[in-house]
C-alpha cells in the first residue's frame, strides 16, 4: 500500500541591522543581490532551514539545531549540506511535491521565486513543477510582517 506522508517546518531570521556585516542573503540555497542578510551562525537560509525540518518531521531525525549547530562550528555554514543530511534520512521514501510560504515585506519576493524553485528542485532532485512558492507581506501584523525580518513555513509530501 502507498502511505503518503507530510512533514511541516518553520523558520525566521531577522535581519542584520548592522551595515558593516559583510553578508549574502541565500534563499533556498541561491545567493541574490541584495542589501539585505539575515543574522544566523550559519548561512541563515530561512527557505532551506524549514524544509529541512520539514523532512525531519518525516524522519524524527532533527538537524537543524543541535547537528546543524555542531557543523556550523567545524565551519560548515552552508545550509544545503544540512539539507542533504535530513535527505539521506527519508530512505526510500520519495518527495512528491514541496510547498513554500514565505512573509516579510522585503525583499521583493516575486522575481526570485522562479530561481528559488529552481535551485530547491535541484537540491531535492524533484521537478520544477513540484515546488510551490507563495509570499505575503504580513501586513504589519507581527515583527516579521513589520520589517525585521523573514519567516517561512514548508510542507514535504513524500510518497513511501
Ligand atoms: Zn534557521
């Protein structure tokens, strides 16, 4: 019989208000030309950290925290590798389709969310098709939704 499984992840990372910090913004392990960056010890991928818990939901293996906290240490600070250790989790199970919501109210999510489905399915070694990207600006609502920086929610669909 198939079972069908969903794993769901959240993340936020605030923004660096410090201009001096030399700093990328990566998206769903794409670097994008920006004045902002997110603060974290690691590459603060906010995309590539919630799907990545969002598979540990899956696996009951969590990486981010404790073993992505221990890697950044040994000076691995790139997201995609913590990724690609909850990865080598699912076994045999397959991913059917990734969904992304992000909020904040910059940068601009639109332009970059055909690159980030790109790179996503790349890394997950899924179809372009099968990673959905949406984006709202939170409306002032909360600290993200204020400005101060981004949050996003991802649901895994795995087939097993
Ligand atoms: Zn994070």
């Amino acid at each position: 019989m198939v079972k069908i499984k969903t794993g769901l992840g959240l993340d936020s990372h605030r923004f660096n208000e410090d201009p001096s910090v030399e700093k990328s913004l990566i998206l769903g392990g794409m670097e994008f030309e920006s004045e902002l960056s997110l603060k974290g010890n690691s590459d603060a991928d906010v995309v590539l950290h919630a799907i990545t818990d969002a598979i540990s939901s899956i696996t009951g293996n969590t990486i981010i925290g404790a073993k992505a906290d221990e890697l950044c240490q040994k000076g691995i600070t790139d997201s995609r590798e913590y990724l690609k250790l909850a990865l080598s989790d699912l076994g045999d199970a397959t991913i059917s389709h990734v969904a992304i919501a992000l909020e904040c109210q910059q940068p601009k999510i639109d332009p970059l969310v055909e690159p980030m489905r790109t790179s996503i399915a790349e890394l997950l070694g899924i179809a372009f098709t099968d990673v959905g990207i949406t984006a709202t600006s939170g409306e002032a609502l909360s600290d993200v939704g204020r400005g101060l920086g981004i949050h996003c929610t991802a649901i895994v669909t795995v087939v097993a």
